[in-house]
C-alpha cells in the first residue's frame, strides 16, 4: 500500500505497522529505528520527529496490539450465540499466532517501563473479561455453577505464565501447552454440554 511520505499521519500508520510486523519477527530488543526507516524508506530523523524515541513507537505498536484483540474478541461475541465457542476461538488465535512469529513482541519489555504498563494493564483488562466469559458459561449452562470464581481465574493466570515461560524456552510448542493446562481445566469446570462443544472443538481442531 502506498503511502504519502509527507503526511505525518500516514508515517505514523505505516510506521506502526511496520513495526509490528517486525516485532513478532525479531522481538523487542532486537529493533532498531535505522530497520524501520529503511524498510519504510524515510528518513531516521523523520521518524524521531514523530515518535521522539524508540519506546514511544512501541508503546503505539502495543496499543494498537490490544486494540486489535479485543475488537477482535468483541466481534467474535456478536457473531456467536455461546460463550464457550467465542472462549475457544480466541484460543485458537493465540495459537495461530504463536505459530507465526518466532518471538512475541512482549518478551522483552523490562527495558521499557511504559510499555510494560500498557501491557499489564491489558492483561488485566483480559482477565476482567476472561472472568465475564466464565461467568456467561455458567449462565449458559456450559460451565458448572459450584466452580470458585476466584480460584478458577488464578488457576488460568498463572497456567498462562507457565505456557509462555515454556514456550519462549522452546520446552513444548505452545499448542501443546494450551491444550495440556487450559483444555484440561476447562475439562474440570465444564458441563455435559460444555464438554461436548469443547471435544467437538478439539477434534476439528486437530484434524483440520
């Protein structure tokens, strides 16, 4: 797609994407403005007048990223009448994407306080609406009402940091991983028909 070198909005745009697109590929630390300026064909100086530094491009590229994923989520929602089926959806994104990129575009962010920030608070904003979803299950008759809603989402939390940290090590694929926590889990809280529409999932899904 073409852009207008001269329209600082179009710059902007393109430069978020661009670098995007770079992060998955090559992670955070491995990013240098001097790439995406060339990639872009503008000048360094220009981007710098536009971000001002490194992590003020980030901090955009990170934003749109949540952006996304929860329009994403939110569109899902309003084309599917269960819970469960937008849950595991969204769980076959992460898995897809996981696939794609070599290094997530969030494994390095110590460097970067502002951007961490963003991240955290995105990742709570996830876990907020991880909690609505189970509590629509419920409702839906797809996951049982005795479950402990609190220990249920630290359960989730703290499998999620487990299945990155093994993945970054390389230790099992990151679809494996899902599948041997958070199907399993969802196993544990899931009704009879719960449990149908998550095997019919699994086995779509593995045999796609």
């Amino acid at each position: 797609m073409n852009f207008n070198p001269c329209n600082r909005e179009e710059i902007r745009l393109r430069a978020v994407e661009t670098t995007s697109a770079m992060l998955m590929r090559d992670g955070v630390l491995q990013l240098r403005m001097d790439d995406v300026a060339r990639d872009m064909q503008v000048s360094k100086r220009t981007l710098y007048e536009i971000f001002g530094n490194k992590e003020e491009l980030l901090v955009e590229c990170m934003q749109r990223h949540c952006r996304l994923v929860t329009e994403q989520i939110e569109e899902e929602m309003r084309k599917e009448d269960d819970v469960l089926t937008v849950f595991l959806k969204h769980l076959r994104m992460l898995i897809e994407e996981s696939r794609r990129a070599e290094r997530t575009q969030f494994a390095e962010m110590e460097k970067y306080p502002r951007l961490k920030q963003i991240f955290n608070e995105h990742i709570k904003d996830m876990s907020e609406r991880m909690r609505r979803f189970m509590e629509m299950g419920v409702r839906q008759g797809v996951f049982r009402d005795d479950v402990n809603m609190d220990v249920l989402m630290k359960a989730f939390s703290a499998m999620g940091r487990m299945a990155s940290e093994e993945s970054h090590k390389g230790t099992f694929p990151y679809d494996e991983l899902i599948d041997g926590t958070f199907v399993v889990l969802l196993r544990g809280i899931a009704t009879r028909d719960g449990m149908m529409q998550l095997e019919l999932y699994r086995y779509n899904f593995n045999n796609k």
